[in-house]
C-alpha cells in the first residue's frame, strides 16, 4: 500500500481480491504499516453501502483475555486472580462487562466464552472477526455459549 491507494484492492498473489486498503501509517521508527479491510467484512457491508447506510460496528461489552494466555503465562502478579477451572484450556475469560451494552446482565465477569455464533473460541481475534462481521440494530441473534461456575450454558444476545 502507498499513499493514494486507500480505497483500492487488496490482491494476493494470484490477483484475487481479499481486501479493500484503508490506511497507511508511517512515522519516523516505523517502516510503514498498510491496514485494510477483509473481503469477507466488506461483503457484510455491501448491501448496507449501496443505500447509502454507513453501518456501525458492533461491541459486545466484554474486556477479556484468552484462557491459553492466562495458562501458558509466568505472570504471577495478575491485577485479577483468574479462576479458570481444571481441564479448561481454551476460550475466553471475561474480566468485566461494560454497562450499556448488550453483555450486560448476559455475560458476567469469569464466565468463560466457549464459542460464539456456533464458533469456537480460543483468542480473541476470533471473537473480533466475527464481531466486524456483525451490523449494529442489524436484529442479529447470537448464541454464545459460555462456562460459569463449572457450568455450560448458552446465552442469546441480539444486536
């Protein structure tokens, strides 16, 4: 990506299209770094585009972190003691749910996120992906099914 092709494709090196450029930073310590928007996110926002809706994001409402981090990590001083129970070793632990948001009174802080939309969850780049993937007052239902106290349980929000 150089300056000027913000809006352009992104090609691999077959010349399929896999994305649209967004934004190029450079700055002094850096080479430069190129962003750009997947084509499968882009697809979401197509029909939205074209009538001229600039759709927002969805956010969940979750701070957490991934459960193989919490496991394969030395840090003895957490800020927060994590209690991820025996013979968990993936998923996502909530550490806190934002009030206003669509977790709220859903998800709570230790519950653990199995999967999310029928996907398994391990880091959450996987939760993230699916979340751009998602319009906000879309009426989009998402089932989440989730571990608290020991116990698999699924929640439905809608966004």
């Amino acid at each position: 990506i150089n300056s000027g092709n913000s809006g352009g494709p992104l090609f691999d090196i077959y010349g399929n299209v896999t994305g649209v450029n967004t934004l190029w930073y450079v700055a002094d310590y850096s080479e430069g770094m190129g962003l750009s928007i997947t084509s499968n996110i882009i697809t979401t926002l197509i029909p939205y585009l074209e009538k001229g809706i600039a759709p927002d994001r969805v956010r969940l409402g979750v701070t957490c972190i991934a459960v193989r981090d919490i496991l394969t990590s030395d840090e003895t001083n957490w800020e927060y003691q994590y209690k991820v129970p025996e013979g968990v070793l993936n998923g996502i632990y909530i550490t806190d749910v934002s009030a206003g948001t669509v977790a709220e009174g859903k998800l709570m802080k230790d519950d653990i996120i199995l999967q999310f939309d029928g996907i398994v969850v391990k880091k959450n780049m996987d939760l993230s992906l699916r979340l751009h993937e998602i319009v906000a007052n879309s009426g989009t239902k998402v089932l989440i099914e989730i571990l608290r106290n020991g116990e698999k349980m699924e929640i439905e929000v809608i966004f």
